[in-house]
C-alpha cells in the first residue's frame, strides 16, 4: 500500500479552506471534506476528528443496516 497523505488549502475560488486525503503513489484522493471553513484552525480540527476516529470506526452498510466486520 503506498503512503497516505494528508493536504489542507485555501481555495481560490470562494477563500475557504479544505482538506483531503490522498495517496502519494498516484495521487489519488481517497477523501475530501464536502464543506470549506473560513477558518483554517476549524479545517485543521475536522481533519483531526478523521485522523483520530478513522482507523477505530467501524462501517455501516445502509443497505443491510448492518455493522460490518472489517480486517484490522
């Protein structure tokens, strides 16, 4: 698995910060956030919840209702 990265950047386009997460073999974006911050500080705490929360959540099929067993 090649390495994952974490970007932040203040848009251009309407000022807002974003993140995302990619993968630095091929530069695909696994994840983005859907929302800019005005603040970069707020970008940067939303960035943290995923870090910290993503490799413990567990996943839910909507389809089934059902949590999954997921490998570790």
């Amino acid at each position: 698995m090649s390495e994952i990265r974490f970007e932040i950047w203040k848009s251009t386009e309407d000022g807002q910060w974003y993140w995302h997460v990619g993968s630095v073999g091929n530069n695909e974006i696994l994840a983005r956030s859907t929302d800019g911050y005005v603040n970069r500080s707020d970008c940067l705490h939303s960035l943290q919840l995923v870090r910290r929360g993503g490799a413990s959540a567990r996943v839910f099929d909507r389809d089934t209702a059902q949590f999954l067993a997921m490998p570790t």
